[in-house]
C-alpha cells in the first residue's frame, strides 16, 4: 500500500525500541506534530533523538507501539512510499558520487533545470555551483569531498526544497560554524519548515525558541514537554 499525505500529521504511539534485546533505547515515546507544526527534539548525546527520526523513515521497525502519518501505520505501507513523501536535512550529509544536478534531483529526476536552478538558490549554494567550471555538471567525488560541510548541506536542503515534502526531518549541525554562514543556513532551513510538519533535532537556541512544541529526551524517555516559554 501508498502512504497517502493528506495533512501531513505525525503520531508516535507509545513506543518502544531497542538495537540489542538487553538495552532498550526509547521507552513508551508518544507524541503528535499537528500539521504544519514543528517539534523539536532536545536531549543530551544517545539519549534517542535521532532513533526518534531513523524509526520515522524506517530504518528499522518498531518493536511495539505504532507510528502513523495521517492515521496510517508506516510498517504498513511500502517503504518506497514513505521515503519519498518525507524530506531529510542530516547532521552530515554524505552525497552520491555523481553531478551536483544529481544530487540535487535525487528522488525528482523529472525536474526542469529552472526548479533544480531555482532550489538551489533558496538553498543559497547556486552562486558556488556557478563558479565549479562545469557548474551544474561538476561531479562532487567521493562523499562529496569537492564540498564542504555547509556546502553539501546547501545541497541537502535544495534537494528538499525541491522535493516538496509535507514533513521534513532535521537534524541540526553542531559543528561550528561561523555566525554568518550559520544565520545564512538558518535561512534556508527556515525555507525548507516553512508550511510543513517540521521534527528537528535541535542544537540552537534560536530552533529551540521558535518550536511549537519541545520534548526533552533523557535515556530514552520524554521527560518534559512544551513551549519554550512553559520550559
Ligand atoms: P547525539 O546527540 O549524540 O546525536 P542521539 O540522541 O541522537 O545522540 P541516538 O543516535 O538516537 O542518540 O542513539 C541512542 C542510543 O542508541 C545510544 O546509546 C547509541 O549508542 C545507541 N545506538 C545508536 N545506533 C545504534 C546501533 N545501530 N546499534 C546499537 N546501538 C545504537
Ligand atoms: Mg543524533
């Protein structure tokens, strides 16, 4: 079966998870992204977020409990269905090694060069791509090594602005980054939230502050949740 995105609402319903038998990682997680929303996800190293994120793209299935998307369980629908419906922006974006038009289209090949253009600029990474001597053409290497970090990350982000997907995953970088090119990547992450159901794995502030809901994570269980002005 389709996974149908009618709203785009995201639902965990008490749920249970571990990798090995012996240690559980995420204990009875039950929350809702209304949609359009955005939750951010606070919590200290291993304490499940990006499990949180792995589990809504099927990465692996739940052990119990049930995650829905506009009422339908996702262990239900093909895997296909749900990846392409549903934006990620990772900490470190590892790109294939073909053009920078690939992996921007990836998952939307049949894209007109002015909306891979147009992307690519709200990502602000078209003027980079621009002075590559073959441009759109230049194959980026093995994992991506011609760009760096926040480059590829543009590429992350252009890829999904031009996927269109009603629910977008974030999972913010931690690595330092200077102010200005950090305020520039907010911008064009704001871009990619804007008007979807948005689950960020928050390291700033300023996401933090913005989030229509916050759940903090601590080994593996929400141990509080609400606004920021609640917190
Ligand atoms: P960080 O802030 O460092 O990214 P996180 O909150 O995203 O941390 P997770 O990646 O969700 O943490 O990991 C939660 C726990 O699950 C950690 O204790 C980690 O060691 C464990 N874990 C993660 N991936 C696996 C795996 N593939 N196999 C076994 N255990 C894993
Ligand atoms: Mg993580």
């Amino acid at each position: 079966k389709e996974l149908m995105i009618t709203e785009g609402k995201v639902e965990f319903k008490n749920v249970n998870f571990y990798y090995e038998p012996s240690r559980p990682i995420l204990n009875d997680i039950s929350f809702t992204v209304s949609p359009g929303k955005t939750v951010a996800l606070v919590g200290h190293t291993g304490s499940g977020k990006s499990t949180i994120i792995r589990l809504l793209f099927r990465f692996y299935d739940v052990d119990s409990g049930d995650i829905l998307i506009d009422e339908q369980d996702i262990s239900k629908v093909t895997q296909n269905s749900l990846r392409s419906k549903i934006g990620v922006v990772p900490q470190d974006t590892v790109l294939f090694n073909q053009d920078i038009q690939y992996n921007i289209q990836y998952g939307r090949f049949n894209a007109s060069p002015a909306d891979i253009e147009a992307s690519a600029a709200a990502a602000d990474i078209h003027d980079r791509i621009l002075k590559f001597p073959s441009q759109y053409d230049t194959v980026v290497g093995e994992r991506g090594l011609k760009l760096s970090g926040g480059e590829k990350q543009r590429v992350a982000i252009a890829r999904t602005l031009l996927k269109a997907p009603a629910i977008v995953l974030l999972d913010e970088a931690t690595s330092a980054l200077d102010t200005k090119t950090e305020r520039n990547i907010q911008t064009s992450l704001d871009r990619v939230c804007e008007g979807r159901t948005t689950i960020v794995i928050a390291h700033r502030l300023s996401t933090v502050v913005h989030a229509d809901q916050i759940l903090v994570l601590h080994e593996g269980h929400i141990v509080e949740r609400g606004t920021h002005d609640e917190l």
